[in-house]
C-alpha cells in the first residue's frame, strides 16, 4: 500500500504544469501607452520591466479590434526591459504570464487578464 502511494505520488507531481516553475507577475511593472508605433493613434503599446533579481519567462498577448490576439514570449534578465509588445490597432487589453520556466510552467493558453 505504502509503495502504491508513493508511486502515486510521484505520478501526481510529475503531471502538475507548474511543479518546476515559481510565478513571477508580481516581478513585472508594467506601462501601457498609445499611438507610439505605425504612425496611428489607435496603436497600443505595453512595455513590461522585471524588477526582480533573476531572469523571468514572459508571455503576453495584445488584443486586436477583430477580438484576435497577438502573442509573443522572450526571457527578461534581472533588471530587463522589453518594449516589443505592440499592435498597430489595439482595444487596450492584454494579457500576460511571468514565471521562472518556459512555455507550459507560465500557465498559457489561459494567461491572466490586465
């Protein structure tokens, strides 16, 4: 029975998603603007620093006015800046997830809402 338990145990914890990463959102300052990028008031901006003192993995998503969602993901240095997250056209809602591991630790598809 131990021995089954055990086995169990160690299924359970090989299957959770986030066993391996730490989230990492509280890390992230986050600064929205508009009409920086293609020449059009209506573009949408969100730049994200981390702010704490390890590399972060970070994916965000940036709404369009048809509802589609465009996605992109890098790695933050401690102390990094990225500021590549834009749409020519946005409504202003965005999406994002930071952790300490990679694509499937962050949570995605289902990342937190601003």
């Amino acid at each position: 029975m131990k021995i089954m338990m055990g086995m169990v145990a160690v299924i359970s914890l090989c299957f959770s998603i986030n066993v391996f990463a730490e989230n990492m959102d509280s890390c992230m300052s986050i600064k929205e603007s508009w009409g920086k990028n293609c020449g059009s008031t209506s573009s949408f901006q969100v730049e994200f620093e981390n702010q704490c003192s390890q590399d972060v993995y970070l994916k965000k998503c940036l709404e369009r006015p048809d509802g589609r969602w465009d996605c992109g993901s890098t790695t933050l240095e401690a102390g990094g800046k990225n500021k590549g997250a834009w749409v020519c056209q946005g409504t202003g809602n965005y999406k994002y997830a930071a952790c300490t591991g990679g694509f499937k630790e962050c949570g995605f598809p289902t990342p937190k809402s601003k």
